[in-house]
C-alpha cells in the first residue's frame, strides 16, 4: 500500500509567488520596450524621455532619462486641467459684480468664454446687455504682462499667442473673414477704421499684420480667398476692453478704479467642463493662460499668474516627483521644465480626480479620432490612445493613457527636446512604439 502524500504550500507564499510573477511580468515589458528604443534608428540623434506606468498596479514599467527635465510644450495644459479640476466650481464665476443704485459695476475674473470663437457663450453677455442699469467696468485686478513668461515675442500676431487680460472678449483677437471679391468682414466692428491697405505690396496671399506696439492693422493688396479666415491677436488694455465691451454690448461701457468691496457677488457662466474641453481638444493657449487667472481668483483679488502657479504647486501638487518649473498655464514659454515623472503624476492625479475613464477620455484628443491626435494615428472610431500633444520648433510630446489589447490602461509619457529632424519623423516613431505597446501588452 502507497500513502499519497501531499505538499502543501504556505498560505504566504501564493502571494509570494504572484509577487514574483508580477516582478518578472514587468522586467519582460521593460525588457521589451527597451529594445524598441534601441533599435530606433530616430531617437538615438536626440534627448528622449520615457515613462510607463501600469495604472491598475499603480506600478512604474519603464522609465528612459525620465527623472531629466524636458521642455514640455503643449503639456504643460495637463497642469492647468488638473488645477481647474481642483479650484473651479461647475461653472465659471465669469464676473464679479454689486449694484448701486442705478449702476452695475463689474470685475473681470479671468473667464475666457465670454463671446468665445468656438464655446459661443453669451451668458454673462446677455447678463449684462439685458441690464437696465449703467455699466461700469473696474479695471485693474490683472498684475501681469500682456504676453506671457518667456514667449516668444515675434508671434504676437500669431492666433495662438492673444493677450492675457482680466476680461477677455472674442479670444482677445480680431477676426477677419472673406465676404465676397475683393471684401473682408471685420469683427469685433470697432476695429475696421483700423484696418489699411499696403498698396506697395501686390505679392503673396492676403493676409493681415497688426502693428507691434498699436492696434494698426495692414493687409497686402492682393484678393482674398473664398477660404481666407484670420484671427490677430489685438494690443489689450483697460481702455480698449471698454470699448470692445461697448461696441458688443451696443451699448456705453464706462471705465472706474473700485476696489472689490466686501458684498460683492458673483455672476457664473459657463459649465466649466466645456471649457476644459475646449482648451485640451484643439490645445488653445488662450483659453488655458485665461484659466490661470480664473484659478487665482478663487484666492486673491489680485490675478497673477505666477502667484496662482505657487499656490497650485504648494496645496494642490506637492505629490510631483520632481519640482518642476512651470511659468504659464499653456506651455508657449521655453521655460517650463517637466519630467517625464512629473508627467506620469499629474496624470495619474487626474484620473483619480475625475473618478470617470469615459468622461476623462472625452476631454482628451484621441488617436485617430479627434483633437491633436486625429491625424497621429490611423483612423478610428476605437482608438486606444487619449493624451495631450505638446509641440515647439524642436519640441513635441506626448503624454497620456494607452489601453493595451489585454485590457490594461498605461500611462506614457514620451518627451522629445532639441531634434532637428522634421517634427512628422518624431511623430510617426512616437506612434510606432505607443502602438507597439497597445499591441503587445
């Protein structure tokens, strides 16, 4: 007779073992991915940084160069998301306002989606062209300069570098359309005295350059395309905000120095959402330099985007791996300096904040489908790449959330800086290995 004996291991030592297996999991997707840096024939001509992190197992995959600092470009909005997320209530406080007498008097808060190009919001419009009262505007709580930390100052008639200002109107741009042979339409209407003709230049296509310094506008003597649409940024100020507001509104708009008294109330707007979704989609500059100022508002009566950043920094983002250098909301100036790491922890953040993979993955351009990422990627109606793009002359990032076809969600963040090669070589490697990873792991 055979006894059957039987081996029983310790009740510790299956976790034990899932551990190790996990661990060697893990190697064998570093192991891999590695080898797809190394075999790139691109990334071996300029700094790369890389971060995969495995969201369920809140566990770091891969890391290149990711604890180095990387100019982030366009990245740097996922900063200015997650402090929206934090500090602004469900609707924009789009002004602030008290009654006296026969007179309503407004401060601006920063809000950019009063008459915006693309949200269309006309709430705090309607709120004050439908007063009865006279309307004053109290200027002066904006501390900053018009044109942000470090940008470039050579693009200020470029559509994504407008003016930072307390209350934005229309993206603090002028907008010029074709309206027939040979014709434009000018919006807002106050600046078409402004607009001349440069009959010395007779070459080209038609196109619009502001002044510097003033709101003078020229425009080559050549006709207009029937496709031909322009925004310029105009040269802000207290008393060219009045009058925009007055031509508008259609309706006198006076100029005051109030300090915000103590009952002032706030008037609210738009669905925060919606602008968040409106700055990440189309990465617009002007909507996420204005979120700033709405942030710093929930704090201070003065709006200031450095004093907003510290205050987001010291209560809001002390979890970053690395301290980082971050100077605006839209990621235009040169000087903000992220790591891949920090890149990997905001996202995480945010994914935990919104609490909602669909809801978050809306707010995101996603690979072949819409937003930055529409072109990137094959086209899709199942993408499997939701991230933010960041891009500079020698600059373009990705940073976001790659699901796997095992069903796994990964958070990447894929730096460039300082290549000289077209940008459209780094992309198609970008998504050579983003890709390899949603189809291996």
């Amino acid at each position: 007779m055979f006894c059957k004996i039987i081996f029983k291991l310790p009740v510790l030592a299956l976790p034990s073992l899932c551990l190790l297996f996990g661990c060697a999991t893990n190697k064998m997707i570093a192991k891999k991915v590695d080898k797809q840096f190394k075999q790139s024939t691109v990334i071996r001509h300029y700094m790369v940084g890389f971060a995969l992190y495995d969201l369920q197992e809140k566990k770091m995959l891969y890391q290149r160069n990711a604890d180095q600092y990387f100019t982030p470009a366009s990245n740097t909005k996922l900063y200015t998301f997650y402090a929206a997320l934090k500090m602004l209530p469900e609707n924009m406080p789009a002004l602030k306002y008290v009654e006296r007498n026969d007179s309503l008097i407004f401060w601006g808060t920063g809000d950019p989606s009063f008459l915006h190009s693309t949200i269309k919001s006309k709430k705090a419009y309607n709120f004050l062209g439908e007063s009865k009262k006279k309307l004053f505007f109290a200027g002066g709580r904006y501390s900053g300069n018009a044109l942000g930390n470090g940008w470039s100052w050579d693009d200020y008639n470029d559509y994504y570098q407008p003016e930072i200002t307390e209350f934005p109107i229309a993206d603090n741009m002028v907008t010029a359309k074709f309206a027939g042979v040979g014709k434009i339409t000018i919006e807002p209407k106050m600046f078409r005295p402004l607009f001349e003709l440069d009959s010395n230049k007779t070459t080209g296509d038609f196109y619009v350059i502001r002044n510097l310094t003033n709101n003078h506008f020229t425009y080559n003597n050549v006709n207009p395309q029937p496709n031909y649409k322009q925004q310029i940024p105009y040269k802000t100020s207290l008393e060219t905000t009045v009058a925009v507001l007055a031509d508008t509104l259609h309706q006198p708009v006076k100029l005051i120095s109030l300090k915000m008294p103590k009952d002032v109330k706030i008037f609210y707007g738009e669905k925060r959402d919606t602008v968040l979704k409106h700055m990440l989609l189309p990465s617009d500059n002007f909507i996420a330099e204005q979120l700033l100022l709405v942030c710093g508002n929930q704090i201070n009566d003065t709006l200031n985007t450095e004093v907003a950043i510290k205050y987001m920094l010291k209560n809001y983002m002390s979890f970053l791996p690395d301290p980082p250098r971050w100077v605006d909301g839209s990621g235009l100036s040169r000087k903000n300096l992220f790591t891949p790491r920090d890149m990997i922890s905001i996202l995480d953040s945010i994914y935990h904040e919104v609490k909602n993979k669909e809801k978050l993955f809306s707010f995101l351009p996603a690979g072949g489908k819409s937003g930055t990422l529409k072109n990137a990627y094959p086209k899709t109606d199942n993408p499997f790449v939701f991230g933010k793009t960041g891009t500079l002359s020698g600059v373009h990032n990705q940073s976001g959330y790659v699901l796997t076809k095992k069903g796994k969600i990964y958070i990447y963040s894929f730096m460039n800086n300082n290549f000289v090669q077209p940008t459209a070589t780094i992309k198609t490697e970008m998504v050579r290995i983003v890709t390899y990873i949603h189809d291996n792991f």
